[in-house]
C-alpha cells in the first residue's frame, strides 16, 4: 500500500518536479489534493510482467508509427493537477508532438491515451480501481487494470464503461484506441 504525505502547502509543478529530482532513488506520485504518493518498488515477477507488455506494445507501436510508449517511471501531469506513472502507457503521436520539449523534459502535462496498471502485491485494489477512474476522468482512453492476485482484468474506456474479466488468461484487444494490437495476456503469466 502506498504512504500518502498530507501536504499543508501545496508545491508548484516545478518544485514536485524537483523535489522529485532531488530524492531520484525514491518513486513519487502525486494526488490532485497536492499530496504525495510514496510507491514502493515492485516485485520481480510484476517488474518482468510490465515490461512484457511494454516490449508488445513498443513492437505494435514501432510498425505503425502512431503514438509514444512510456515506462513506469514517466510521470504525467493530469488535467485535474495529479502527476501519475502508469505502469504502462501511450500517447498518441499528435498530442506528443503538440507538447514543447520543455513539457516533455518534466511530467508532461498530457493524459495518455492508454494506460495499464498492473497489481503487485503491496497494491490495493479499490486505489489502484480509484487511479483507473482519474485517468478516465482526464482522457484516458482505454485502460487495463490487471490482478493477477483475484485473477481478474478490469477494462476501461472513455465512454465510462467498464468489463471486468474473471480470469486472465484472455486475449486483450486495443479497440480503435490502438488499432491492430492485440495482447495474449495468458501467454504472458508463468
């Protein structure tokens, strides 16, 4: 579970940005309220999990040239003011290349357009539910939220519609928002 430090003080964008810059060894988030999120560091299964599916979605996006694939360390800064790190993400090439390259050498103030969130044991289900529904709220386009723990795969879309799927060994598709990918999410669980 994530420690969540009450700010009495809000902080700007750039001084989060370089707060997180001075303590770099340390993962922050933080909330639209101006409180910071500490994350803990994954567990090796979940960090080689992510990264299967970010290796995927970086193969799709390279042969189509459509958008840009972030890691879980890119922070975004959301229309309602929270900077979050997807596990995974992806922003369409339009709204990347919109951005000046000052925005981008900080926590980009873009949503992406599609996310993944990934449970690890340290995570609880109705926060990480709760950062699903925020990413939609600020133009999200379609989200996996993925427990490997209850077997479930919770998936979003911007019409505020959500299917959960009671086992993980399914075929994932990208819909419209990522035309042509598809993700045999049970050939990637060991």
């Amino acid at each position: 579970m994530p420690v969540t430090l009450k700010m009495g003080e809000l902080m700007s964008e750039d001084e989060f940005f370089q707060f997180c810059q001075m303590n770099d060894t340390l993962e922050f988030e933080r909330d639209s309220n101006g409180n910071i999120i500490v994350m803990s560091p994954t567990g090796s299964f979940t960090g080689n999990f992510n990264s299967r599916i970010s290796g995927y979605l970086f193969i799709w996006n390279e042969s189509t040239g459509l958008g840009e694939v972030f890691d879980s360390s890119a922070g975004f800064t959301l229309p309602n003011g929270a900077v979050r790190s997807p596990d995974v993400s992806w922003i369409k090439e339009e709204k990347w290349a919109a951005l000046s390259q000052a925005d981008k050498e900080k926590f980009a103030p873009v949503c992406p357009d599609f996310v993944v969130e990934i449970r690890s044991k340290s995570d609880d289900i109705k926060y990480l539910q709760n950062k699903m529904g925020e990413y939609i709220d600020n133009g999200t386009q379609l989200g996996w939220l993925i427990d490997r723990f209850d077997n479930k795969v919770y998936i979003y879309s911007s019409r505020k519609t959500m299917f959960v799927h009671d086992t993980l060994h399914l075929q994932l598709s990208g819909e419209e928002v990522l035309p042509g990918f598809e993700l045999d999410l049970g050939a990637l669980i060991k």
